[in-house]
C-alpha cells in the first residue's frame, strides 16, 4: 500500500460525498486525527476499518489498497458491446456496457465470452402478432437449462429470465434488427443475429 496514493484517495472521495474529516472519523468509530493523518500520508487505516472505509467512501476495497481510481474511457453506452457476467455460486445476472470489475459472492467474475450458436444451441424464431416467439428444444433440467433469454440493439435490452422447471418459450418486442442471446448453463453465451 503507497500511504501517500492512498491518503490522496480517502481525502478525495471523502470530499466528493461532501464530509468533513471528523464526519469520517465518527462514522469509522476513530478520531478525526487518524483521518488526517491517513490523508496526509503520515500513516494508514488498520487493516480492520478497510472494509468499512471502502463501503462508508463508496469505493472499491482494491482502488482503496492501490489509491488508484482506474476510470473507464467513454464508450459512448454501445449497448451492443454490452458485457454479460453470470455468478457461478448464485447465478446472479450482471452487465456492464464497458470495461468493469464485477464481483458476486465474493468471486471476481469475468465476462461471458459470446459464441455463434451451434446447431444444438440454436433457438427457434417465430415472428407473430408483432412480437418474436422464441423456444428452444434445449434440456431445461436443474444442472442443464438456458437461464435468460435477451434481445439486444444499439439502444435497447431486453431480458427475459428462464428457469429450469420451464420449457423454453418466450416473447419478445419486435424489433427489425439485433442480436438473440442466451445462456447455456453448461456451454456458456451464444448469440444469433436476427
């Protein structure tokens, strides 16, 4: 830990959520000299109050260690390079539409890889009363099933979540042109242009 980075991040971050060295202090349960001395960079919170410090500033615990707030460039909010992240330990559905640090469980996730659908993946779609009928003759079991089906365009995603007990049939809005994706609990994402 670089003392003076991080003391540069704490007296930054306490000031953009607007407190004042001993509005810090009392919320971490140490005096108000502790703070200055941290942003000073005179000496550095225990190892204990880090957890705390990260949540009560709103940063990240490894930019709080590094003093180092890596800022993404703007993507301008492409959603059709929208990042896809599923926690193996819960199965919680994350997105990102740039570069992020996603954690769930206490894992850092990495991005689901998109693959063109194989002809064992590929979904069935209907176009009927102005809306995509979707299904899927994919195994919907409780260790093999398709978790969410999502359509995506340049502006717009559309999720619907699956679950196990189901047959896959969805609807979704109609829309001239986007990507078909979906997640394979066992073999990953897949997409398809539509």
């Amino acid at each position: 830990m670089n003392q003076v980075k991080t003391g540069g991040l704490i007296r930054a971050a306490r000031l953009k959520n607007g407190m004042t060295q001993l509005q810090l202090a009392e919320k971490l349960s140490v005096s108000d000299k502790a703070v200055s001395k941290w942003e000073r960079g005179c000496g550095c919170p225990d190892l204990s109050t880090l957890p705390l410090l990260a949540d009560v500033l709103g940063i990240d615990m490894a930019a709080l260690l590094t003093g180092d707030l890596e800022e993404n460039d703007m993507g301008n909010g492409d959603l059709r390079k929208l990042k896809f992240y599923v926690c193996p330990t819960c199965g919680n559905l994350l997105f990102a539409a740039d570069e992020a640090q996603v954690s769930c469980c206490g894992q850092k996730l990495t991005a689901l890889e998109r693959r063109e659908a194989d002809d064992a993946h590929r979904l069935t779609v209907e176009t009927a009363d102005g809306e995509r009928f979707i299904t899927a003759s994919h195994e919907m079991t409780k260790g093999h099933f398709l978790s969410f089906v999502a359509f995506l365009t340049g502006d717009t995603l559309v999720v619907k979540k699956q679950y196990p007990e189901w047959g896959l049939e969805t609807r979704l809005p109609f829309a001239a042109h986007g990507t078909l994706l979906w997640y394979c609990t066992r073999h990953g994402l897949f997409s398809q242009r539509i």
